[in-house]
C-alpha cells in the first residue's frame, strides 16, 4: 500500500504545523508520509519540541521550512492551520488534492510564566491530536498509546 502524502502549512512553521507533523508521523507512519511548510519559517520552537517529548515524540530534528521549496511536489491532502495561510496556499496547490482548513490560534509566549506557557502549548497539542483523530480516523491516537 502506498503512503499518503500530508503538507501541513501555517504561517511559520514553527509550532502547529510542525506538532501536526511530528503527531501524525508518529500515529500513522504505515499509511501517511507527512511534511510541514511556512510561508515565513521562524525555525522550531523549544516549546514544541518540548510537549511532543512529553509524549515520546521527538521532533527536535524537524526543521522549518519555506512552503516554495514543495512547489510542484503532488500532496494528497495539503491542510492550512491559520487564516493567513490559507489564502497564500490557493494557488499554488497541485491538482487532486484534498484541501482542509482548521485555525489553531499558536500559543503565546508574552508576559507567561514558563508552567504557562507549557500549558497552553500542550492544550494546542491535545486539540492537534485530537483534530487529527478526526479528519484520519485509521489512525491511532498518540496521545493513547
């Protein structure tokens, strides 16, 4: 059986599409090949790799990535993660794809203490997954296992 192939694309690939990812890999890596992309990549945030090692996902050799670098790349399902990037993806997705859209809000790191900001990393984790249990439901949950 041939693997699936899942883009997911938020505006800097640095927190939610690079947890999309790594959860993903990691529940359905028999079925899905998944890869994440930015329309300004920001580099991967500590906090990310963080929460998905509190689970026994390691991520921390994922990279952020530019989304022009998968032009002409054929995805079977290219997933936006934030308002912004839905409209920049539009044109430039390969025919034949599966489109989804959901907005995760990244979690801010402003005037939080670090046990905060943890929290509200792992609550966009847990929506994450569970999103993600949703739209491919033959998968198993990471959280779970």
């Amino acid at each position: 059986m041939e693997k699936k192939t899942v883009l997911f694309v938020c505006s800097f690939n640095s927190v939610r599409s690079q947890i999309a990812e790594g959860l993903l890999n990691a529940r359905c890596n028999t079925r899905y090949l998944a890869y994440s992309a930015g329309v300004a990549p920001a580099g991967l945030n500590p906090y990310a790799v963080s929460v998905m090692r509190e689970i026994g996902i390691d991520i921390s050799s994922q990279r952020s990535k530019k989304l022009e670098i998968f032009h002409g790349v054929h995805f079977d399902y290219v997933i936006t993660m934030c308002d912004g990037v839905k409209q920049a993806v539009t044109g430039s997705i390969p025919e034949g794809a599966t489109i989804l859209h959901r907005t995760f809000v990244s979690p801010s790191e402003t005037r939080k203490d670090k046990a905060e900001i943890l929290a509200d990393f792992r609550k966009l984790r847990d929506k994450i997954n569970d999103w993600l249990g949703e739209i491919f439901p033959d998968c198993p949950d990471a959280l779970q296992e």
